[in-house]
C-alpha cells in the first residue's frame, strides 16, 4: 500500500503498465513480500480464530469503525441508479466496482448502508500484514481473504463467500483485483468474480465510480487536487440456471465490463482506451505541475 509521496512512483508504474494492457500487473510499492507457504500460514489463523471470543468481539469493533469511516468520508457521495436495485430480492449478492484507492470499499459500502445491507470484502491475503490500525481493520471489518491456491479458491473460499450469502449479506469483490491508484477508467476484469457468482446462484451488482477532480479547493499537496466521488449503480446482472458455470462466468463478466464501459464513456464524454495521459489519474497535475 504507497500512501504519500510514493504516489508518484505509482503512478510512474501505471504510466509503464497501461500501454501493454497488463491490467491485474502490481502498481503499489510497500506492499509486505511473503512466501506462499506464509501466506497460507497467514489466511489459516486467520479462519482458525474467528470463532473466539476476542475475536468476535474485535470484528464487532471494527464493523462498527469501518461503518463510523463510511459515514463521515463518503456521507455525502452521490449514488445514482438506485432504483435499478427495486426488483432485486433479498439474499445473498456480489457487487463489484472498479479499484483506485486504499479506502474505495467505503465509497461502496456507503451503497450498503443505503439500502440497509451488511457488506463483506474480498481482501488480498497479504492485506491482513498491513501495519497498525490499516491491519486492525483489515482483519476486523468482515474481510474474506484470497490468495492465489486453486485449493483455497475452490473449497474454503467458496464455503465462506456461501456463508455470506445465506446470511442475506453482499460480498464487495473488485474484479480487477490490482489497485491502480486514482486510475479512472475501468480495466478488463477477471474471471473469478462471476464464477463465484455463477457457482453460488446469486446476482452481480455492477457499480462504477465516477471520480472529478475539484481544481478550485486547495490542492491536496504540491502534486495533487482533492476530488469527489459520484457512485453510479448500473444494474444487475443475473446467471443463467440453464447454462453451465463456466458459460456464466465469461457471459456475466463481458456484461459487466460493457456496463462499465459504458458508464465511464457517459460520466467522462470520452471513448476508453488505455493510451496513458495524466488525465487517467484522478486529481494528478502532471510532472510538469
């Protein structure tokens, strides 16, 4: 996770990677490096906890910050589209966004508390190292951890993200998995997502968020404007019990990228394409600023 002034190295490393299309290509620096066999290490005591006290009691705290964090950060984001949820029925749901910052699950969460939702969050296992508080609630906010092991993917995970689902929750799963920080456009998502989905029956809430820059409020540093963030729900998108998973998994997936294709070409009034330009970077005046 860069915070600061490693955001211009970031955004170097975005400049390098957009051009080859190499979307889910690790931007961030100061990410914890672990093994494999840490990690799995990591994610088991993670789940091996859950069911004590302390714990319990620790994931009530932290729901409670992450609710305080949403209300007063993203209180006042603009949602639109919010009657595309009317018909959709109760239960179990994954919502998906497009990922640009350390804290854009709020943006998003700000959706659930609207509609009087509980919201889980898919996390890169390597997000429970984090340091200090950013680790505390990474461990405590309702997060379902994910690490690249076919094993994991395909029994455990599954078995948490069903529970989430029984229990009438939705789970935030960024399909793009790699932050790029303030990158505004929508990259070409994977698959995992609405596999997931697919395998466990319930629907895709596609949502894209909008960000503006505010060039007449006080920058945020030498280098960076504030912004502002407009949440824009574009439908939702359901499997087909007719079809297989895996039909489902790239049907669900290229709707929901069109989707957001779409939304990005209506909020910004400019065709995508991924040739880099500062502009791509929400809130950035270039190097020559």
């Amino acid at each position: 996770m860069s915070i600061g002034v490693l955001r211009l190295d970031v955004i170097h490393n975005i400049e390098l990677t957009a051009p080859n299309r190499d979307f889910t290509a690790k931007t961030e620096i100061g990410d914890p490096p672990m093994s494999m066999e840490e990690r799995v290490k990591l994610v088991e005591d993670f789940w091996a906890k859950q069911d004590k006290f302390k714990t319990k009691a620790e994931g009530l705290a932290g729901n409670l910050i992450l609710q305080a964090l949403t209300q007063k950060f993203f209180g006042k984001i603009q949602v639109t589209g919010l009657d595309k949820l009317q018909h959709l029925a109760k239960g179990g749901a994954i919502v998906t966004a497009n990922h640009f910052n350390q804290v854009d699950a709020l943006a998003v969460n700000r959706l659930a508390q609207k509609t009087h939702h509980r919201m889980e969050i898919v996390i890169e296992d390597t997000n429970l190292k984090l340091p200090g508080f950013f680790s505390f609630i990474m461990n405590n906010m309702g997060s379902i951890p994910l690490f690249q092991s076919p094993n994991y993917i395909g029994r455990e995970f599954i078995h948490h993200l069903s529970h989430a689902f029984n229990k009438g929750h939705w789970v935030l799963i960024f399909p793009e998995q790699e932050m790029w920080w303030n990158y505004r456009k929508p990259r070409k998502p994977q698959r995992g997502a609405y596999y997931f989905a697919a395998k466990c029956n319930v629907p895709i809430i596609s949502t894209f968020v909008e960000i503006q820059d505010l060039p007449d409020v006080e920058k945020d540093n030498e280098h960076f404007y504030q912004t502002r963030y407009t949440l824009h729900i574009l439908g939702v998108l359901y499997p087909d019990p007719t079809k297989s998973v895996n039909f489902n998994a790239t049907d669900l997936m290229e709707k929901d990228y069109a989707l957001k294709v779409q939304a990005f070409e209506d909020c910004y009034h400019k065709k995508l394409d991924y040739d880099f330009t500062p502009w791509d970077i929400a809130g950035w005046r270039g190097e020559d600023d």
